[in-house]
C-alpha cells in the first residue's frame, strides 16, 4: 500500500522528460565530440595530402633533370656518359691492349659512368600508408586509384635506378677484389685482364639498357603524372569544402 502511494507521488511524466533530455544532451555531446575527431582527422590527410603534392612535384622535376631531356648538368651528365659507355663497347670490340686502356682509363678518370644516385631520384614518401590509413575519409572515387600508380611509378623507377647503379657498384668491387685496379697502384697486366674479363663489357652493355628502360619508365610517369596532380588537388579541394 505504502509502495502505490510513493507511486502515485512519483511524477513520471516529468521523470521520462528529463530521461529524455539527459540523453539527448549526452548524445549530442557524443556526436559533437565525433565530429570534432573526425574534423581533426581529415584536417590531417588534408594537411598530409598537400604534402605528398609538393612531394610528387619535387620528384617530376627530379626525374627531368636526372632523365629528360632538359639542359641541365645531371642530365647532360647521363646523356655524356651513355655516349662514352657505348665508345666503350666499341673500343672493348677491338681487345688491343691500347683500346683496352683507353676504357680503363676513362672509368678511372669518372668520364665513364654517372650515377643515377636513386635516393635522390625517387622519393622515399609514398601514398601507401596514407591511403590505408585514410582510406575511410577519402571523398573522391578516383583518389586512391592514382595514388596507388603513383606507388606503381615509384617503386619501378626506384628499383630500376637502384639495380642501374648497384651495377657500377658490383663493377668497381669486381676490379678491387680480383685485380687490384681504381687505384694509384694498378699495374699495366693486372688493367688489360680486368678490363678484358666479359663480366666488364656485359656489365657496361645491361648498364646502357638499364638506362635506356629507365628513361622509358620516366615518359610512362610523365603520361600519368598530370592525372595523378589533378587528383590529388581535387580530393584536396574536396576535403577542405568538409572543413
């Protein structure tokens, strides 16, 4: 009896209002806090984004000067040395000890080859990571399609330039180990066997089409190279109308 009096005292009408708003304060202070987290993440991959877009653009002008054909000391460097190796290839034909010197004597004198110097032709930022990370707050459908080839074009490029000079690396340590040459105490006998050894006309021969594959990787990339900007600054765009 006593239990259905505190009932009735018991206004549950206004209880239940007050239920009502306690939760709906709760829950709007739940997605205000959602909001403000995913705010903050998007500005991130924006802020992020951007970044890898100065990066791309650094790595397009790399790739020209080090691959072009702009005048510039890199490239003119590379085009110099190509004409040398392929001098080298027709000298080495000859296998006269005078012919053979002249080869050697151009890769001791550094008129020979020229380093890709891959860590300076390929960027080490990709868009892998971002695109799994972010993959939730991308907005356009095209976004992750050209991030994912611009990864593609990277790593071809990286790993070709990386293999073309791991080349001279192997070259040089294959002179060093067997024949005591690249030195100031190389000997006439010792030069003519290193220099007319197979492995050192085999060598320059994959060294020139290494290169040659390496500046057709870069037309590849120069074809897709305004489809991937364009999309990265529309998905930029895109993000920063959400901001």
């Amino acid at each position: 009896m006593n239990k259905l009096k505190l009932l009735k005292k018991i206004d549950l009408p206004r209880l239940m209002v007050e239920a009502i708003l306690i939760f709906a304060s709760v829950y709007a202070a739940f997605i205000l806090e959602d909001r403000r987290s995913k705010n903050f993440e998007r500005q991130i991959f924006n802020d992020k984004l951007q970044a890898h877009l100065k990066i791309i653009r650094y790595d397009s002008i790399n790739y020209e000067q080090r691959l072009g054909i702009s005048n510039t000391t890199v490239n003119n460097g590379m085009k110099r040395s190509l004409r040398q190796q392929e001098y080298a290839l027709e000298l080495l034909k000859f296998e006269s000890p005078d012919s053979l010197l002249k080869v050697y004597h151009l890769q001791k004198n550094n008129d020979l080859f020229w380093w890709v110097i891959q860590s300076s032709l390929a960027s080490q930022h990709e868009f892998e990571e971002l695109g799994k990370e972010y993959s939730h707050l991308i907005i356009k459908d095209s976004t992750l399609h050209w991030m994912r080839q611009y990864n593609y074009h990277t790593f071809v490029l990286k790993k070709f330039a990386t293999d073309t000079d791991q080349l001279l690396s192997d070259l040089e340590d294959f002179g060093y180990e067997n024949y005591f040459v690249l030195s100031d105490n190389d000997k006439r006998k010792d030069i003519l066997n290193y220099v007319n050894h197979p492995n050192y006309y085999n060598t320059i021969l994959k060294h020139i089409q290494y290169i040659n594959m390496l500046h057709e990787l870069k037309v590849s990339y120069d074809e897709d190279f305004p489809k991937i900007k364009a999309a990265i600054l529309a998905e930029i765009e895109a993000q920063s109308d959400l901001l």
